[in-house]
C-alpha cells in the first residue's frame, strides 16, 4: 500500500499578510527550464511545487499553464503572489504527485507538455522544527509531509526492531542499521522518543559524536524515516509512470534527485524506455522489448555548477535527467524499480 492519500479538487488560494517569504532555493533552475522548453500555450506539471520556485520561471519564460501540485497543505502559502501575477494560468492542485494523472484530470486537462520534479524534503521543512524533518532542530518526531498518517514518534514506539532496521538499511543505506534499531527498542521500554533531539542524541550513541566537515551521524537515519513514513520512492515510481501517460509525443519530462536511491530509480526508469536497457552478457544478444517512449535529452545527468554550489549548498548533491516523450505507447506500470527488501509502506 502507498501512504499517497486522497485526491483533491484544485486548490484555492487567497492572497494572505500572512503568507511566508520563500526560503527555498530551486536547485538547476535554468538547467530544468531549459528541459522543459515551455511554449505559449502549453501545460505543464510541476509535480513538487514547494516555494513554486520552478513554476514561477516556467510562467514567466512563456504563456502557458502551470498545474501545482504537492502534498503539503502549507506549500500553497507561496502561490498567493503568483496567483497574484499569473492569475488563472496557475492551478493548484493539492495532492501526491503519483495520483498526477487524476489530479490532471481534475482540472480539465489529460495529456500535457511538460512534467518537473523536484525530489525530497524542501528547505522550509526542514527549517521547521515543530515538522520534525531535520535533527539540526529540536521539534516532535513527526516527518509526515501531508500532515496525514503515521508520525516517526508512533513508528518508533510499535515498530518491531527488525522492521526498523530493514527501514533503516533500504532507505538510509545505513551499515549499523540493527545496531540503531536495538537501542531505540531499548531506550523506548524505559522512555518514550518524542523529540528529534532524543532520536538524534540516541543515534549518536551508536555511531559516535558528530565530526567536522563530515556529515551528521542521524543524517541516514533520519533521512531512512523520512523516506518510509512518506512512502517517497513508491510515490517516486507512481509518479514517474503516471507523467509518462499523460505527457503527449514531445512532452518533456526532467527530475531531480539528490540522493543515490532516488537516483537510481529515475536511472531505472529511463534505461528501458530509451532503448538503453541494453543486454545482460555481451556474449548475448539484444533484448527485444517494447518501442523506446522517450528519448534521451542527455546521456548524462545535469550537474550544478560550482558557482550554484558555492551559493546553495543543498545544490552539491542534485542530478538533473531528462528526456522527451515519443509516440510510442508508455510502458506496463510495474513496481520492480523500487529497492530490494524496500518495507511495505505505511497507508495513511
């Protein structure tokens, strides 16, 4: 089961004193916009909407759509002066964006131009102690981006010490994963883990005290549970074979990623469909499969430019891929792209 949740009907959006400043720097912007290629006219998808940083330079290079979406009821704070700018070529639509041939369909619309993907968890979440996404801040262990569902606190009091650590090791890559999950079922038995703080100083226990220039001994760990709670590779996969039914023959569709396992999958995902899928042995031949439904815009993945770095480091780690939609037919829905041994997600 997915933890994607309903669908709604497009959001409506009233300019408010209270809305915040957008803290969140989009990561490649020129290099997704360029991907994307937006013409007078078109529609396109900006599946992650966020601060509506991608949906703002995509509105203002060119007369065309913008369908937003994304699962977090407070991003929509952001749309008020876009709406305020761009007025009706701006729909937003709040919901995950593996239900986006639905949420599409909501507004009028079933194929379109263009789809982008920003992946993750967004600057201002994690900028947001009482969301509980980041251990650099003490706030509830919560982590849900839909404010739906299972908390990280209520994951950590039931789930079995197995369970925690293949959630650990699958999402979080994290060697010490069973060495994590004990001491959690340990240190619950006397003391409930309500706190980010808890989890992090817990975690650091195990693995050791933070280091410089390093990264944070929680950072896997925090990521692995964010990553489950929210079902994100899942709503990764859904997400990507849902733009390639609804993108039309030279639809265009760029995603970015910012860590391995994400990566993988949208590497994945693309290999077959752009007849790079190649043969398992070079002492046996080609497979023949299905029509290639997209081409390559690059070979290689889009990096940021040292200088984007040095201005956004959350840019260091970010791969841009894309590729253009044939007229061939989209590929079965299959879930073999999600990660060996990945849990069962929650349901919300």
């Amino acid at each position: 089961m997915t933890s994607r949740g309903h669908v709604t009907q497009a959001h409506d959006v009233t300019p408010s004193p209270s809305s915040p400043s957008a803290p969140h720097i989009p990561v490649l912007l020129s290099e997704v916009a360029t991907a994307m290629a937006p013409r007078d006219g078109g529609v396109y998808v900006d599946g992650t909407f966020g601060a509506g940083g991608y949906t703002q330079k995509i509105l203002s290079t060119a007369d065309c759509t913008v369908l937003a979406i994304d699962r977090d009821p407070t991003a929509f704070a952001f749309a008020a002066p876009l709406k305020d700018q761009f007025g009706d070529r701006l729909v937003c639509l709040e919901g995950c964006f593996g239900d986006m041939a639905e949420l599409v369909a909501t507004a009028g619309y079933q194929t379109v131009d263009g789809v982008m993907l920003d992946l993750g968890v967004s600057s201002m979440q994690l900028d947001q102690a009482e969301r509980g996404f980041s251990f650099m801040r003490d706030g509830p262990l919560d982590m849900r981006m839909s404010r739906e569902g299972m908390s990280a606190q209520e994951l950590l009091e039931t789930a079995e010490a197995d369970l925690l650590a293949d959630i650990l090791f699958v999402y979080g890559e994290e060697r010490r994963a069973r060495a994590i999950a004990r001491a959690i079922v340990e240190k619950r038995a006397s003391q409930a883990l309500t706190r980010t703080s808890q989890l992090a100083d817990l975690i650091c226990g195990v693995l050791g005290q933070p280091r410089a220039k390093q990264a944070h001994p929680a950072t896997r760990s925090f990521q692995a549970l964010r990553i489950y709670l929210n079902d994100e590779l899942g709503e990764l996969v859904s997400g990507l074979q849902a733009a390639e039914q609804i993108l039309h023959p030279q639809g265009r569709l760029a995603v970015v990623t910012f860590h391995s396992l994400e990566d993988r999958i949208v590497k994945q995902f693309f290999a077959p469909r752009t007849g790079r899928a190649g043969r398992p042995s070079r002492h046996q031949p080609d497979i023949v499969g299905p029509q290639a439904s997209f081409s390559e815009l690059d070979k290689r993945s889009t990096k940021a430019r040292p200088e984007e770095i040095a201005a956004n480091p959350r840019a260091r780690s970010a791969r841009l891929r894309a590729a253009q939609r044939t007229t061939a037919p989209a590929y079965p829905a299959t879930t073999d792209l999600m990660p060996a041994r990945a849990p069962q997600a929650v349901s919300s």
